[in-house]
C-alpha cells in the first residue's frame, strides 16, 4: 500500500540520526547502578524487574540520570540455566511502555521456548523517566525544550540497551534484539542494523511461520 503525500513529506523531513558508536562508549561509563526486585511467579514465568540509572547525555555521564525500567521473564524451569541466551524486546512506536505479560501466551512464549527476554521501557515511556508537562515546563523556551527531546530518540535508547547489557549479560557478551512490531524504517530498528551496534544485536530464531500467522513477516 502506497504511503499519503503528508506521510511521504513528513519522513523526508525527519533529521538524519548523528553517527555514533555505543560500544566504545558504554566502555567508559562505570556500570550502570541497578536496582532488581525479588523473582516473582505467574502463570508458568518468573519475572524480576529491573531498574538503571543511566546518562539523559552519555557524552557527560556525570550529569543528570533518567531511570530506565526493565522486566525479566523466562520460563520457571528454564530460570536456573545461566547459559540461556537473552532477547531484549524494543516497543516501537508510539511511545508505549512494554508489554506487562500476565499469561505465558502468544509470541512471548514462543520467545520463551529458547530465550530469558527483557520487556524494556524505552526512555520517555513506561516505568522508565517520562516527559511530562511538568519536565518541559522547566525550560525557558520552546528550542530548550526541543533540545532536551532530542535525548530521547533512537540513537540513546541503543545505548541504553547496550549499558543494560554489560550489566545483565556482561561485556562481550551478545543478546538478541526483538522490535517485531515496527517496520524496518523504525529508528531503532535502524540503529540495530547499523555497526558498531549490530555485531551485538542479533535475530531471534522464532518460527518463520509463527511471524506469518500474526502478519510481522
């Protein structure tokens, strides 16, 4: 299906993303403080919830901190296995918090069968540091205002993602990153897709058919 005038125009217009390089660096920040909940049980899952206090500009890591909210499920008896390899699931648009699951059902458990995935609230949404009103308000003028939205696009929440992972996965160490509900121009989409970030950001191996079946192939 072909895309309206206003929606062709509005994406021509978009900035182009700077260049950067996470990995590098995440390897100068001192590991992010986190905060984790005791493991809890539901229906067949166990789930722990994670908090991280990380850079709103990680070119000045000192300065001031957003928390960054994240849930950890697995399968119950998969919960002992420290080898199990880890998935992080990035909502897409518009702004959303991650799914909060209550049932071990759909493409979570598919997920499940082989991964320990993060459900992660990207920052701006969620449990994560949000833009209210009242954030904005502290801002002398409209372009103040702008600048401070520009922390919150794709290019941070990679690197967010990649501070998490040296803290739960380990520095070296690869996870696999889920955005099955954004198309492919999805910034962070995009950003996965792009070096240095893609060499530790893989495909999830769920069923092609399962993809097929709910319309993300």
């Amino acid at each position: 299906m072909g895309q309206c005038c206003a929606c062709q125009q509005h994406r021509s217009s978009l900035p182009t993303l700077p260049a950067f390089n996470p990995s590098s660096e995440i390897k100068k920040m001192q590991t992010p403080i986190s905060d984790s909940s005791p493991p809890r049980k539901l229906d067949g899952m166990v789930l722990r919830d994670h908090r991280f206090q990380l850079p709103l500009v990680y070119s000045d890591p000192e300065g001031e901190k957003l928390e960054i909210f994240a849930r950890e499920v697995c399968l119950r008896e998969s919960d002992a296995d420290k080898t199990l390899p880890w998935a992080i699931y990035f909502q897409g648009g518009p702004g959303c918090a991650s799914p909060r699951p209550t049932l071990n059902s759909g493409w979570i458990s598919e997920v499940l069968k082989t991964h320990r995935l993060l459900l992660l609230d990207q920052r701006g949404t969620g449990l994560s540091s949000r833009v209210l009103p009242q954030t904005l308000a502290k801002f002398p003028s409209a372009q103040k205002q702008a600048d401070y939205l520009t922390h919150f696009r794709a290019d941070n929440i990679v690197r967010d993602a990649e501070a998490i992972r040296n803290t739960l996965v380990g520095p070296g160490s690869k996870w696999q990153g889920i955005n099955p509900l954004s198309p492919p121009s999805d910034p962070v989409q995009r950003r996965l897709q792009s070096p240095p970030a893609k060499s530790n950001f893989l495909a999830v191996p769920v069923s092609k058919s399962y993809f097929t079946e709910t319309g993300l192939s």
